[in-house]
C-alpha cells in the first residue's frame, strides 16, 4: 500500500483603507489656544469621530490607515503579515478652541505566525 501526502500552501493578499484621508501637512498651522473649530474643519476636514469628555470639552479623532495583508498557510501554520502607513490626529477642544493635540505618522508592520500543534 502506498501513502500519498499532499499538502496545501495557499497565500491571500488583502489590502484595507480605513478611517478619513487628511492632509498632515497642514497640521503645523494649528495654533493651541487660537484655532476654532471652524477654522479647524477648514483645514482638515470633518473628524473620522467626535467624543465628548466634558461639557465643555471635546476630543476629536481624525484617523487614516492604509494596510495590506498578506495570510499564507504553509508546513509551520497559518502566517499573516501586515504592513502599511497610518496617520492619527487626536485633538482636544474647549469651548469651541483647539487646547491641544498629538500627531502621530509613518509606517508600521506586523506579524503573527501560529505554529503547528
């Protein structure tokens, strides 16, 4: 009797867009303590979200991430990598004025393998 083995590699790749596109370069003419909201939605747009922290206090999310994923199965398990560029604006507004914000850009890469048991 003869045993046959056969195995099966595959390989999808998956590329993702998610949040809202925003210039970051206009990000330096945010001035903290001058800057309104008007003049905020002028430069960048709408926010991807909006949270209320207070009453009188408010955290706008502006966020815009590009991935591509690539899921591979092969004789060590299943292999998923991804890699991309992201883009996340977190500002904090009180009575309607610009307080503070962080930036924060580049890209990124991860990676998660599942072994065989």
């Amino acid at each position: 009797m003869t045993l046959i083995c056969m195995t099966l590699i595959g390989c999808v790749t998956r590329t993702t867009i998610t949040g809202r596109e925003f210039d970051a370069s206009k990000i330096g003419d945010i001035k903290k303590t001058v800057t309104t909201v008007d003049e905020l939605i002028g430069l960048l747009g709408q926010p991807f979200s909006k949270a209320v922290k207070s009453e009188d206090e408010m955290i706008w999310y502006y966020s815009w991430v590009k991935a591509t994923s690539t899921s591979r199965v092969g004789w060590s398990g299943p292999n998923v990598k991804t890699e991309g560029y992201k883009k996340s604006l977190e500002i904090l507004i009180k009575n309607d004025v610009v307080v503070n914000y962080t930036f924060d850009e580049g890209p990124f890469q991860t990676e998660s393998r599942e072994g065989s048991k």
